[in-house]
C-alpha cells in the first residue's frame, strides 16, 4: 500500500523526503479515487462537472 511505505521509510535526505512526499500528497490528493465521488479521482471529477457545466450553459 502505497500510504505506508512513506510512514515505514527513511529518508537520506531532507529533499528526498520532500519530493517524496509531494508525490505521494499529489497522488492522494489528486489522482486517488474516492467512493464518494462515484469512484473517480478528483481531477476526473472536475472534468466532468466542467463538461456538464459548459453542456448546460450551451443549451
């Protein structure tokens, strides 16, 4: 599982531990799926409601 290899790691570096949790915080964030919204990610999601948004202002 991708959260607890940050938790069971140790870091050589400051910039290592930065970039890594930066990437893992942008995964999570961004790119995980959540139940909630129907199983998308949260850039899917706003995608979406862009689409539809821009669909209904159209007609």
């Amino acid at each position: 599982m991708r959260d607890r290899h940050l938790h069971e790691r140790l870091f050589s570096t400051m910039r290592q531990a930065r970039l890594e949790i930066f990437q893992w915080l942008t995964y999570y964030n961004a790119r995980r799926r959540y139940s909630a919204i129907s199983y998308l990610s949260p850039i899917e999601f706003e995608q979406h409601h862009q689409r539809e948004r821009r669909i209904t202002l159209a007609a």
